[in-house]
C-alpha cells in the first residue's frame, strides 16, 4: 500500500447505515444538521476585531457561509477541491478509474484531503490577510499574533464540522449537505430581502424588504424607488418561473425488459443533465475571485483587481462581477460600458458552466458508456434494438453530449439574466436554490413512494 493510500484509509469519516433507512430516519437527519448549520452561524470568532469580509454577504450566501462565524469557510473548501480534482481528472493528469469501486473510494479520499489543506489554507489567508482579523488596536503586541492563530484554528474547526456535516447528509440524509447549505442560506436572505420590515440602513424612512418597501414608496410618492423594488421582485418571480419549467424539460428514452414481454418504462434525462453541479462549482469559483481580490487589494498587491468601496472598480474582478442593467436604466444612470461588461460576465458564467458540466459527465460516471451499462444491468433494452451496450451506447450519445453542452448553457445563461436584472438574490444562488429544492423534492418523493410501496423499491432502486 502506497503512503498516499494508507492517508486515505486513516482520515476520519461517516460511516453510512448498515440497513436501508426509512423516510422519517432520513427527514430526521436532515433536519437535525440544517438546525445544527443554523447554529453554527450565530457562533462568532473569539478574538474576532475587524470582518472586513461583511461587504461580500452575496458571497457567503453561494458559499454556505456566515462570514464572522466560526462556519466563514463555509462549503468554500469542500467546493475548491472538487474543482480541483476535477480539472486534474479531465486534463488526464489524475488517472483513476472511476467505474470502479476502488477508484471512487481513492477519488473521495484525494477530494477528502484536498479539502482538508484547503480548509487550513483559506483559514490562514483569511486571518493573515486581514479579512477576519483581531482588533486594530492589539497590532504590534504578542496578544495579536496569540488572536490571529485561535482565529484560524477555529476556522479551522468549523470547516471540519462542515465537511462531516455533509457526509451525515449524503449517507443519512436527502441530497448532500453542500446543495442543503445552499438552498437554506439562499432561502433565508430570499425571505428577508423579499418582506422584512425593519428601516433600511441607507434609508431608514423605508423597510428593508422588496414588498414592505414598494408600497411605503408608492405612498410616498417615490416612484424610483418603488419602480426598483418591483423590478427586484418580478426579476425573482421570473427567474423562478423559468427555473422550474426548465427543471421538468427531459427527454424521455423508451426502454423493455428483455424478459418480459410488453412491459417497459422511459428512462428520463433532464434537460439540466449535470443538475445544479456546474453552477454551484462556477459560482465558487467566482466567488473565491471576488473575495482572494478584497484580500490582495487590502494587503497592497491588487493582481486581480481593484474595488471602490464595495464595488469593483477594475482589473479581472470587474469584468467578472454583473452589472445591474435594470437598476440602472431605472436610476437614469445607464452607460454602454455596461452592456460590454454584461456579456463579459455572461459569457464567462455560460462557458464556466458548460465546462464544468461536461467534467462531471465524465467524472461522476454520467457518460452515455457508462449509462449504457447501468441500463443493460438492470435488464433493460431499446424496443427494436440489440442487446448490445455499444449500440445502446451510440443511441445515449445523440442526447447526453448535446444535454450536456445545452443544458450547462442554459442555467449559466439563467443565473447571469437573474443577476442583470436586478433580483433580490444573486443570479446563481437562485438557480441553485430552485434546482437543489426540485432535486430535493424528488428524491423526497421517490423514497416516501418506496416506503408506501415496498415492492417497488428494487425497481426504482
């Protein structure tokens, strides 16, 4: 056994259930673990002075993260890794065989460490760089440098937390705990930017909230400001609408079992084939550009850009950040550089997205070869067709590649119009939101369905 194996065998993990678990065990988990997420972000750092990370809250909402908190990592690592692992796999520098069941467990050991180091590494650059730092007043002094590592250990052990957590989901629970960390932290912003009913802290005569806002604006008389608040709120409702209708788009593949006559089902591919997996991994991406940018800027090596204020002002980070159109032209403050920033930023979220789709087709065993083997496993077969995985492979092709490229298109394509528009969320997390809580439903569906029916576990299994 290489050294490499033996670390990968001695790291910590959860250990899945001996038995198949029941609707109620499952909702158990699940529930215990999105309270226990809730938790933790209500934990602040000890020793905690300066959150110069608070400007970016759109940020930690994409993240699973409470900047401030002892979970300010959020899923960030977890998410870093697997791109990472993911790169490295489609350039073919990382040879693993991942039909089988030794390769997949050494796939999920390296993606284990890698989190790990990223956990340690984002830790310090967050501390050291003074994105989460000390009080200014201790500089200079041995309590300072005493703070900054009790900062990063505890960051440090959040990010552990957060890594088991979404193991006890993905073997306890429904979905993973990544995608839950997401929908919760993007459906609670959802609901407090949409009907809160506290003063703004730029305007304290009008609530927070999109609706409670509109109408203190109407009567009022400020018909800018309402027009905003509506547009921010049928901007939502819209990417919404589209997101779900896009959800139930599928191609339905006709197939027999080969050993009974006249009995069949349709084998269903989504028309987001890879689901939420290449927006959450581009919205990472692009979420650690905008915050290592705030971090280089503020130590005085601004390589990726500069901001003014809270706002992007030049470099990679601003050609990477949405600009709001709508807002804009509503404002009266509308200029053409914006339309070439916009589709900088929409072709980059597009082509990201098509990217990182068409790595976990191949990564995550969803390519039409190994499809084909899955289908003719479970003793099924094309009408009409040889009992052949190569001809079945071949018929596979002319959907999955074209779903693959299309659909990763569409839902970078969705996420930046959300983000354009002037939504009451960032593009992105409201794609995912939407994507993980109709995959959620689902798989929610499936298993009350199994337990209602038993005999139809090993056929929908």
């Amino acid at each position: 056994m290489s050294f490499l194996d033996t670390i990968i065998s001695n790291i910590p993990e959860v250990k899945g259930p001996k038995q198949r678990l029941s609707f109620k065990e499952k909702l158990k988990w699940t529930l215990l673990i999105l309270l226990f997420f809730f938790v933790l972000g209500f934990i602040p750092l000890y020793g905690l002075g300066e959150n110069a990370l608070q400007q970016f809250e759109f940020l930690s909402i994409i993240l699973g993260a409470s900047f401030g908190s002892i979970i300010s990592l959020g899923i960030g690592p977890l998410v870093t890794s697997s791109i990472v692992l993911q790169l490295l796999a489609g350039t073919g520098m990382l040879k693993l065989d991942l039909t089988t069941t030794e390769g997949k467990k050494k796939f999920q050991g390296l993606q284990k460490i890698l989190g790990i180091f990223f956990v340690i590494f984002e830790a310090a650059i967050y501390v050291l760089m003074g994105g989460l730092a000390p009080s200014a007043s201790l500089v200079g002094t041995p309590v300072y440098a005493q703070l900054e590592a009790l900062m990063i250990f505890q960051l440090f052990l959040g990010g552990i937390l957060i890594m088991f957590m979404d193991e006890v989901v993905s073997k306890w629970g429904f979905g993973s705990g990544i995608s839950l960390f997401i929908a919760a932290g993007v459906s609670q912003q959802l609901f407090i930017r949409m009907f809160n009913f506290l003063p703004s802290p730029t305007n304290p005569d009008i609530s927070s909230g999109a609706i409670p806002a509109f109408f203190q604006s109407i009567m009022g008389g400020d018909v800018t400001t309402a027009s905003l608040q509506l547009a921010g709120v049928l901007s939502t409702v819209l990417v919404f609408g589209i997101a779900v209708y896009a959800q139930s788009m599928k191609v339905e593949i006709p197939l027999s079992f080969g050993r009974v006559r006249g009995q069949g089902i349709r084998w269903p591919l989504n028309f987001f084939y890879t689901s939420n997996i290449p927006v959450i991994l581009m919205a990472a991406l692009l979420a650690n550009v905008q915050l290592f940018a705030t971090l280089f800027e503020k130590w005085g090596h601004p390589i990726l850009g500069t901001f003014s204020g809270n706002s992007p002002a030049g470099g990679l980070v601003y050609w990477l950040s949405p600009p709001d159109l709508v807002g804009s032209i509503i404002r009266g403050t509308f200029i053409p550089s914006l339309l070439l920033q916009a589709l900088v930023y929409t072709l980059a979220l597009v082509i990201g997205a098509v990217v990182f789709s068409i790595f976990w087709v191949q990564t995550a065993n969803m390519d039409a070869k190994s499809q084909a083997r899955q289908i003719l496993a479970s003793g099924l077969q094309i009408p009409g067709f040889r009992r052949d995985e190569r001809v079945l492979e071949m018929v596979l092709d002319r959907y999955i590649w074209p779903l693959t490229i299309v659909g990763g298109a569409a839902i970078g394509l969705l996420a930046a119009l959300a983000d354009l528009t002037g939504a009451l969320a960032n593009g992105t997390s409201i794609v995912l939101t939407v994507s993980i809580i109709y995959k959620l439903y689902e798989e929610v569906a499936k298993q009350h369905m199994m337990d209602i029916h038993p005999a139809m576990r090993k056929f929908m299994e």
